[in-house]
C-alpha cells in the first residue's frame, strides 16, 4: 500500500504562501547541466520533476529517469485498476509491468524517449528494510505480496538483482556514473513514504562513493506529507509551498513552472492511470506553479548539537492518540572521549509495548559501505538491545543513560568504523507500527 500523507495550508492563506515561495531561491538549467531525476515508484518523476524534465529537453539538456520500483505494490489503486482484487504475486508483478508501461507513455508526453528511462526493479514497500537490515551476509529481503527475493523483471537494469543494500547501491552508482549528471533530483528524507525515503539514503552514499569521479547538486523533492499540499485537486495557477514544519529547517529553492508545462504535467500523470483513477484529487494537488527542491544541511559535531525535531507521526493516528502516544521531541549529538553521545528527549516515560529505536551508519571513505557497521538500538519500558545487522551484540558495547524524558546513548566510535560519517534517525513504534519518527540526518 502506498502511502499518503503532509502538513495543513488554509485556503485562507494562500496570499501567504505567494510571499513565502516568491521569496525562495531560484532553480536554473543551464547548457552544460545534465538532468538526472530518481524516482522511487512511476509517477513521482512527474509529480516532482515534470517542469525540470520538460525545461531540460527544451533547452537541449540531457536528462535521463531512473525507477527504483515498478510500484507493484500498491495494491489498493490496482483494485481500482482492476475492479477487483490483486494479490497472487504473478498477478502483482504483471501489475507492475503495468506501472512501467504508464511511466513510458508519461515519459513520452514530457519528451522522453524509452531509452532515457531505467527501471531498477526493487521491491515496492521494501527498499527501506532493505536499507535498515539486509547487508552483506543478512538474508536479501523477501518482498511479501510479489513473493520473490530478487528484480523479477527481465526489462529491468540487472533482473535476478539481489534484494540487497549493496546490489541497490551498485546500480545506482553505475547509472550515475554513465550519465555523469550535474544535477541529481531525488525523493525527501522527509517523505512519509518509505521508499521515498530509501532513496533519499542509498542516492546520498552512491553521490559519496562517486565524490573523486564527480560531485553533482543534490536536490531532493517532496510528495507524501500530512494534509500537504492544500486545497487537494488541480490549481495549476497556486504556488506550492513548503510544509510549515519544514520551512525554517531547510533551504528550498522554486523551479517557476509555465502554464503550458504545467498542463502537460497533468497530461502526463493522466498516463499512470492506475495511480490516477485511485488518487486523482491528491495527485493533482502537487502540480502546481512552481516545483520545490530542498535539503537538510549536515550537522557537524562540534560540541553538543541539536537536531532532529521535526518529528512525523503517522496520519492514522487521532489526536487522542497523538496526545497519549509517546513523541520525539529533540535530539543531541556530540563527541566525547572516542564515543558519539546521542541524546532522544520524548514526550513522556517508555510505556510497556512501545518501543524507541535509534539506528547509526557509519561511513568513511576509503572502506565499503557495505561492510561498514549499522547499529540498531532498541530500548523498552524494562530493557534494551544492540544489533549489528542481524547480530544481536552485548549489552555493555552501548552504555546507555535513562532519565524520565530522556535516553542517552554512548556509541564507541569504534563500533561504527571509525566513520567520517554517521548517518542516523530515532523512531517510536509498537512492534512494526511506527508512531512517531525523525528525519535520518547525517551528522560529520
């Protein structure tokens, strides 16, 4: 199931948001860019790069869109496609041929030809448990609806692809290597969207795997956000602009869209007809009068730092429930005597049944991030835990510190590698039910 979710902006504020978006750095496309959009699933290439794509074919730019998915599991808009359910993973797999086909006629509407599309093949709802624990030796994440293990799609890059991280990472660093783009468009780390934000982390290792080859623009897009953007439906003369909770915590920059691309934008969504037909009104709502790209900086630990408190619980929450539930409310890095010191202030004292969990990746140069540790930790109400990937490490390798609305960990910066950099977010969950989680940030 895809999901769908942002932040709230009245009708009655929309002479505001002119001000706000007028008031952001412009994008520009000049002769030597080169244009390479990352999509997780077919249609966010047009709901966040239509007007960039459109732009670069006309000034005579190379532009080039890689899929990470085929969106085969968005099961919900197949039924709608369908009229009637689709779960027999053959089924789920020629659904998502499906998607490949629409994001080949959509790609033709804004100029694209096949050969400048690629589909990667990985697992829809999957890429983001690929990131957290399938490395290496772990076992390759089994994708549950389609009922396969690796790229089942002999149209894909690579078909027979491991559902593992380094084979996402491979690809991706082999099609940004052939295409040498200046500039690299790709979903938030912010998304509410899983795979959205899979992306985001397996685009940013590959940019610093390639760093001594070539070093383009990063320039994330956002498509899933509660209540984001507003008023849903096709208002192809407003501005979009960016969620409230995210205005003051990144740099955005607006790429001002004509009308006419604009319109052909919304021809081009028209194509993916299984998303349209199921979303039609929240789909339309992102084609606007500009596109918006932005990024977090990077926290550099010098002394102790705050981030981290954009915090996103989930839209099926009630507000009961958001009041009662357990909330990430500020994060503290530090460095301290060889140990990164990371501190998680929450809204109220561990419950039994939830649980925080706080991952660190750390990342260095001149080793493979493959093989480099990912630390899960995992703290309840009476205990905690440490894992190295699947591998479950004494208690004593992580000192950690409760107070009554904090948990403080100390992480040997041995136990990550000895990183250049860490990359790391804390989320609350009830088993696999997430409540409540931060943005991964990259701490230098």
């Amino acid at each position: 199931m895809n999901l769908r979710i942002g932040v709230l902006v009245s009708c009655a504020g929309l002479l505001g948001q002119t001000t706000v978006v007028a008031a952001l750095a412009e994008l520009s496309l000049v002769e030597r860019d080169r244009v390479l959009v990352l999509a997780p699933h077919p249609d966010d290439e047009v709901l966040g790069c239509g007007g960039v794509i459109q732009e670069a074919l006309a000034k005579g730019i190379p532009a080039r869109v890689v899929f990470l998915t085929y969106g085969d599991h968005n099961e919900w808009s197949f039924v709608v496609y369908r009229k009637h359910p689709v779960v027999e993973p053959g089924a789920l797999r020629r659904m998502g041929l499906v998607r490949h086909d629409e994001a080949v006629a959509a790609g033709q509407v804004l100029g694209l030809a096949s050969n400048q599309l690629t589909f990667l093949g990985y697992p829809d709802l999957g890429t983001l448990p690929i990131w957290t624990s399938h490395w290496n030796d772990d076992p390759a994440f089994r994708s549950l609806l389609t009922d396969t293990a690796q790229v089942p799609y002999t149209n894909a890059l690579r078909p027979g692809a491991s559902y593992r991280g380094e084979e996402i990472l491979r690809d991706l660093e082999s099609v940004i290597r052939d295409f040498r783009p200046t500039k690299v468009f790709v979903s938030h780390p912010m998304d509410h969207h899983p795979d959205h934000r899979a992306l985001y982390l397996f685009a940013t290792v590959a940019l610093w795997n390639l760093r001594n080859e070539l070093k383009p623009e990063l320039l994330p897009y956002l498509i899933h956000h509660k209540d984001w953007p507003r008023p849903k439906g096709m208002h192809g003369a407003l501005p979009l602009e960016p969620p409230a909770s995210l205005r003051e915590h990144i740099v955005w920059k607006r790429d001002e869209l004509a009308p006419q691309i604009v319109e052909r934008n919304d021809l081009a969504l028209r194509q993916h007809r299984t998303q349209y037909d199921y979303s039609a009104q929240r789909l339309l709502a992102l084609l606007r009068a500009n596109e918006l790209f932005g990024d977090f900086p990077a926290v550099p630990l010098t002394g102790r730092t705050s981030f981290g408190s954009i915090q996103e619980p989930p839209e099926q929450l009630t507000d009961r429930e958001r009041a009662t539930l357990l909330a990430v409310e500020e994060c503290h890095a530090a460095l301290e005597d060889g140990r990164l010191s990371l501190s998680i202030t929450h809204s109220r004292g561990l419950i039994e049944a939830l649980e925080l969990s706080v991952f660190a990746f750390g990342y260095r140069a001149d080793r493979s991030f493959g093989e480099m540790p990912k630390l899960h930790l995992k703290v309840s109400a009476l205990e905690h835990e440490a894992y190295e990937g699947s591998k479950r490490l004494p208690r004593e390798s992580v000192a950690i510190q409760r107070g009554s609305r904090e948990i403080t960990f100390g992480i040997p910066l041995e136990l990550l590698g000895n990183p250049d950099r860490i990359l790391t977010t804390a989320r609350t969950h009830v088993g696999d039910l997430p409540v409540d989680w931060t943005a991964w940030r990259i701490l230098e």
